[in-house]
DNA sequence: CTTCGTTGCGAACACTGTACGCACAACGGA
DNA sequence: TCCGTTGTGCGTACAGTGTTCGCAACGAAG
C-alpha cells in the first residue's frame, strides 16, 4: 500500500504546518452557497455534487457540512439567493399595470439567468419561504393593494403562477438546448421534422405551428419574449377587470 | 419452491429450469412504466430507483435497460402516461368557459394525484411531447379555435402556464406535507407562529395572511380549491375580454 | 441440430450524500 | 504556562445510485 496523495507527516514539522495558506481564510455559509450558484449556472443542476462544489473552494467535502446542513437546505439557500435578483417597483408607481409587468418580466429574467430554480422551485415548492422570496411577494401584495384591489393575494396568486409556470417551462427548453450544444435555431431546425410530423394530425395545432414556423426559425429568443408578453397581457387583462369591477 | 433464484444449477437437472416460474410472462415497456408510476405516486420522486423498481417487478435491474434507455426516458414516459389521465371537454361544447375551466381542474387533480409530475416538468420541461400531453394541448386548441379565438396558441399558453405554476407549486407543498407524516391542517397549525413571526414585518402580506388563517387551519384542501378558482377566473376573465375584443 | 437475435441478469465501475471521529487552532481562566 | 472547551477542517467509510459489460438461456428460423 503506498502513500498516493500528501500524507500528513508522521513527524511534526513547522514546514509542514498549513499556517496561513488558504486565500479564504475560512469556509463560510456565503462563499458556499455564492459558489454553488456559479457552478449550476455553469453545469446544471445535475452536475453540482458537495464534493465538486467542495474541491473548488479548496476544500473537502466534509467541511461543507459545517455550515450546511443538507444539500437540500444549500439548494433552499440558493434560490433565496438568486431571489433576491428579482426587481419589484415600488408601490406608488403611477401605473401599477406597467410595474406588475416589469415585475413579472424581471422574474422572467431571473429564471432564465438560473435555469435551474425551476427544479427546485418544483421538488421544494414555495414551502419554506426564504426572506428574499417572501420580500418579493410583499412588494408584490403592496403594488395590489396600493392599485386598489380587494384581494391581492388572489392577484399574486394568478400573476405569480402564469408567471412560475410560464418561466420555468421556458428555462427547462433552454437548458436541454444547452445540453445539445447547439444554438437554439439549429437545435429547432433539426428537430424540425419531427415535430412537424408529429403536429400533422393534430389539426388545430399544425394550423398554429405553421405560423410560427418562421419566427421560430429565425430568432426563437424573440419569439419566447413575444409569447411570455402576450399571454401576461391576458393575465394583466383579467386583473384589470377585476380592479374595474371594485372600482364601479 | 424456497428457492427462487435459478442461479445453482452446476448440474443441468429438469428441476432447476425456471419453467415458467412468472406470473408476468415477460418484462415489458408498459408494465414497468405502470410499476415506476405507482412507485413514484407512493414514495416520491426520490424513492425511485431502479433496483427497487425492478426488485418489485420480481427482475434484475439490468433487464430494465432493454426496455427502457435511462431513468429519463423513464420518467418521460411515466410523464406521458399520466398526461393520459387529463380530462377536456369536447371542441363543440355549448360553454367554451365552462369548458376550459373544466380541463385545467382536470389538469389540477391529476397533478396533486401524481405530485411527483412537477418535479419532472420542471426538469425536463415539455421539450418532447409525448403523444398523450401532444393530444391534451390539441384538444385545447380546438377548443379555442371552436369558441372563436383569434389565437389559441396564445390562449393555451396563458391557461396552461397559469395551471402548471399554480398545480406544481401545490404539489410541491403537498409532498412536503406528506413527507411531515402529520396531516395538512396539523401541519400547518405546528408552523403557525414561524410564520406568523416571518410575515409580521411585511405588513401586507400580514394582512390577507389574517384574513385567511382561520379558513386554513380548518379546511386546507377546501381553501386550495377555491385560491386555485378564484385565480383561474381572473384568467379565464382575461381570455373572455380578447374573445369579446374580436367578435366587435 | 445449429444458428441467430432477443431477453434476463450478476458483477463491476464510477459516483453520490452523508456520519463518524480525529487533528488542530483559538481562547478564557487558573 | 498549562489545561480544558469549543469550533472548524477533513480523511475515511458506508450505503446506496445509474449504467455497462459479458455471459447464459431461450424461441424461432434455416
């Protein structure tokens, strides 16, 4: 049996004492999680692992669970984390439909920055809600109430979840377009035919299919933005009915 | 017979044969997809493995890769098979609203019968269709188109995303509930003061937070339902108001 | 009877998340 | 100056995971 990686001298030394050698002078609950959000940006969710994660900081994977205590609660820390991303207007703005979208656009943003907080978001849910989550949802509920909603939370409820669904669908067709290696548009125009085929006796759809074809081909980020816009008009519609509704 | 395996058999004998030893003939696509469901609708998605799966299955967990290519694949059928489950009215119904209110609480309560359906979509996304989930956005189209929507395609988006955001999120909540051991209301009454405590400085949320407590303590399931209807009127409201907008 | 394509599967590989227990720095009091 | 206590880092180990390889056993075909 040979000794393969530095083995700890049997003989204490000073020159073997570590006595300030790391750049990090310690482990620390922030710098763990800031670099576990760089590497699921980078890699996915599948391909953070606690030893990974751990070897990046200069470290061993043991240590991580000096400051965290699961992967799960490192995950939950994360999306708090990148939660706090999200931009919320303040309440007194003079159109409080523009601020609901911004704010709708910029969880957008957020989601697609860091495709994998719609795996979490479904596996953890909205269950324990971290401070930046829950902030962003006060500001939300204070933009209703301040617009003159009776029930802002039914609000939240409708915007939020278009906007959930809407987003997280959209960061999981990015993120199996990023495994493939290809841009979007060639991935969409190889797999071009199949959908094609298999849109062709679906009436209702093919009809769709085909005038979205082009767009679709040419500049598929424009389209999804196209898309995300559209329907939260309609989203934006209802509530604005509902505000009417209160206000005769 | 003690024993069941068919491993010693040295000397070749008549009686060691398996000789149709199975009450499944063979191991088959269908039968393991129906088996991985019922597993994941017990125990969740991180219960499932595929020794477990095929140790249920009275199989090796080798065999399952000749009929399946990988856990995903897996999963994506599992996926569509349940998609299978959700229920739309036909294209020629008398009331279009009554229609697709009809479909997204179908699509609500197979999603919350299969919780674990929020964590794949949210994964793996709606990248490949499968037929089943292919012929539930058909038939919703067609139901657009027949009420005389200028762009159904749109319609779907906003229905269906408002649906998925809202029905995984409960999902999600549900399994974290479940994975407590206690009921919902138990649940939610032992992390009422955290909650309280959390929501105190964020004034708005405190207030419909108050005005809900009580119906939430009490009748959880009940207070799910009506959040999930009352915010897919606003949305139905919304697509009413473009349908009206056309027709003029 | 031989051959062939298909199916089942034991064993192994490369990993994973996490628990245990030791080594060692810092520190406060005697 | 020594001695405990406390908190941090981490080598090692355990119980799994998904997946591959190569072999055995079969039913059908030639």
């Amino acid at each position: 049996m040979a000794a393969k990686t530095t083995k700890p001298s049997p003989i204490p030394s000073v020159w073997a004492r570590p006595q300030r050698e790391q750049d990090q002078p310690t482990l620390n609950r922030a710098t763990i999680v800031r670099e576990a959000i760089v590497m699921l940006d980078a890699e996915g969710v599948e391909a953070l692992s606690m030893r990974k994660l751990a070897t990046r900081l200069n470290a061993g994977a043991a240590s991580l669970y000096r400051h965290v205590a699961t992967k799960d609660e490192l995950m939950e820390l994360a999306v708090d984390e990148v939660a706090a991303e999200i931009h919320v207007p303040p309440a007194d703005s003079p159109d409080w439909r523009a601020a609901v979208s911004e704010a709708a656009h910029s969880f957008r943003t957020t989601a697609l920055r860091h495709p994998w907080l719609g795996s979490v978001l479904g596996q953890a849910g909205l269950a324990y809600l971290g401070p930046n989550l829950m902030s962003y949802s006060e500001r939300l509920a204070a933009l209703f109430t301040a617009a003159g909603f009776p029930d802002p939370t039914g609000a939240i409820d409708a915007v939020l979840s278009y906007v959930i669904g809407m987003s997280t669908t959209e960061a999981a067709w990015l993120s199996t377009v990023a495994r493939s290696g290809e841009s979007e548009a060639d991935f969409i125009a190889r797999l071009l035919p199949a959908a094609q085929q298999a849109v062709a006796e679906h009436e209702h759809l093919a009809k769709g299919y085909a005038e979205t074809e082009e767009a679709a081909t040419t500049d598929p980020a424009a389209m999804r933005d196209a898309k995300f816009a559209a329907a939260l008009e309609i989203v934006l519609d209802g509530l604005t009915l509902r505000l009417k509704a209160t206000g005769s």
